[in-house]
C-alpha cells in the first residue's frame, strides 16, 4: 500500500530550506519568496524555534537557523569527513595548494571539506561558502540535465565539454579574483551517476598558471575516484 505524504513536514522542510538560503529572513519576506501564508509560516518557525532548529533575533524578528541544524549538519558532515578527509590531506599534501570537498545543491556549490595550504601565501576557503555553478561552468560535463539547467548562458558548448568530459578534469579561474583552480567530479554510488560534487585544488596565479596545475591532474583525478568510491 502506497504511504501517503505529510504536507505539514514538507512545508517546515521548504520553510526551514529557504531561512538557511536567506538568513536572517523576517516572516514577511520568507512567506513572499515562498508564496505561502504568512501565519501559517508563522506557526512554522515557531514550531520549529521551540524544536531548536531556528532562532530569533529580537531587534529585527529575523530568524536565522540555530544550533540543532548544526547538530544534524555534523552527523552526516561526520561520516564525509572521515571518509574523504584522508585523500583531501594526501591532495594537498601533493600539490602544496588548497584542497576543497564541494557539493552540489541547486545552482550552487556548497564547501563540506577544506584542507589549506601549508605555504604562507594561500588561498582560504571555509567549510559551509555557498558559490555559483557558474563559478566552474566546466563541472557541467559531469552533471545531469536537471543541474545544467542552472547554468544559463554560462553553459559551455558542448564540443568544450566533450573535451573536459574526455580528460576528466576542467581549469576555472572563475573563483576569487587572483586564484585559479582545477576540478574533478565526485560521483555518488550507482552505474551511470552524473557528478555530486567536485574535489577542487585553488592555487593564487601569482604561484600557479594552467601549466602548472593540469599537471596536478593525475593527483586530482586519482584522490576524486578515491573520495567517490568512499
């Protein structure tokens, strides 16, 4: 027998998805992005302010997502982490730059793993930034039609991503001002997955130009099918 939805817990999860994308959020313009009622969201974050998910700043009413969010974040981040971080330490390690773990959400991607450089001129990128697809257009040759999509304009062509689907790898300089960076996708189990994620190694091109990171390529690819296979 089918077992049918709770709408009442799909409509905290929406609600409790776009205060994590806008914090701090009032309930009028959480209720207008949402086009939902505004007492009923009201109910909502109430509901799940007394459940420990959100929190309340008192001099502008903003919710903001408080420390129960955390907690659930860190027991699946937990497992991740010990899985991947030893290939993302190895990575970096390697290639002397710095080694993130990102995964795709929608239009973004979203840092669960950063391992730094050890050099004192390095680039820093904390766990939990948010960035565009269209910062690494090239991660679309490894990705499904659906999270294509979100890439626009910045699509490339499809003969580029013939090229970056056939060496496994693509070279984006499309982060931070003064940085470069070379990607390889991370697949989730199963025959015919497209990308989750990207396994990312930035290095500031007053250091590194494309030369010198394709040639790290073969470190990249090997620690992105080591972190897959995890």
């Amino acid at each position: 027998m089918a077992v049918g939805r709770l709408g009442t817990v799909e409509k905290a999860l929406r609600v409790l998805t776009a205060i994590s994308e806008r914090q701090p959020v009032t309930v009028t313009r959480l209720a207008r992005a949402l086009d939902m009622d505004k007492s009923g969201v009201q109910r909502t974050v109430v509901t799940l302010h007394d459940a420990g998910w959100l929190r309340q700043d008192p001099a502008t009413s903003a919710w903001s997502l408080d420390a129960q969010a955390l907690v659930v974040g860190r027991r699946f981040a937990g497992g991740l982490f010990d899985r991947a971080r030893p290939h993302l330490k190895a990575l970096a390690s390697g290639t002397g730059e710095t080694v993130t773990l990102w995964v795709v959400r929608g239009p973004s991607f979203v840092v669960v793993d950063s391992v730094e450089s050890s050099q004192p001129l390095r680039i820093v990128i904390p766990v939990g930034l948010e960035a565009p697809l269209t910062t690494g257009p090239g991660v679309a040759a490894f990705l499904d039609e659906e999270a294509r999509g979100h890439l626009g304009d910045a699509l490339p062509s499809e003969d580029e991503l013939a090229v970056v689907r056939a060496r496994g790898y693509y070279v984006t300089t499309g982060g931070a001002a003064g940085t470069i960076a070379i990607g390889a996708p991370v697949y989730a189990p199963g025959p015919g997955a497209s990308a989750v994620g990207t396994l990312l190694v930035t290095a500031p091109v007053s250091r590194v130009g494309v030369a010198e990171l394709e040639a790290m390529a073969p470190r990249l690819l090997a620690a992105a099918g080591a972190v897959s296979a995890e």
